[in-house]
C-alpha cells in the first residue's frame, strides 16, 4: 500500500499513514484530534514510479515528440532558431534574403 503525508492545518503536525488508493483519506489529527483540517500532501515519493521505455516504445515515443517539436518550430521561428542555433538560423535567413533580390 503506498504511503501518504498529511498535514493538520489547525496544529501544523505532520504524519505519515499507508492506505489504500481506493480509501478516503484520514480527516481527523492524531495530534489534536480536531476534525476537518487535514489535508494529504503530494510528496517526491521512492521514484518506483518512472517508466523507463526501451526498444519500440521508446522509438514511438520519440518520433511522437519529433513531429510535436517539428509543428512548433515551423509555427514559431523562434523554436526553429533555437533548434538549429540562432547564428545558424541567421546565416541561413541572409542567404534567402540575398537570393530574393
């Protein structure tokens, strides 16, 4: 079962309680006993939780965020100057220029 961390808002006591996923959360402090002042915190975890892709998901993954980084960078030029390297990008935009004239 994984473990949460609460914080009781009323006596700022922290704990940490392991339950379910599917359960609700405690609402009551073990330090105070007050009702209501709970609240369960997002915390860093075990890193248990990274999937590591290898083989063809990771090559789908990647052609995935090729075409996304390709779609910006051909709605921005910016993105694009940044992909290529902004002295190469002006290099490149000069000589287009020197050919419209």
């Amino acid at each position: 079962m994984p473990t949460y961390l609460h914080l009781c808002h009323k006596c700022q006591h922290q704990w940490e309680d392991f339950y379910s996923i599917k359960s609700d959360p405690p609402d009551i402090c073990p330090n105070c006993n007050e009702k209501g002042h709970v609240e369960r915190l997002i915390a860093g975890g075990s890193g248990r939780g990274i999937v590591e892709l290898t083989g063809r998901d990771l090559r789908d993954h990647l052609k995935s965020e090729a075409g996304k980084i390709k779609q910006q960078a051909h709605k921005n030029e910016n993105v694009y100057a940044d992909l290529l390297g902004h002295d190469r990008y002006h290099s490149i935009q000069t000589q287009l220029d020197k050919k419209k004239r």
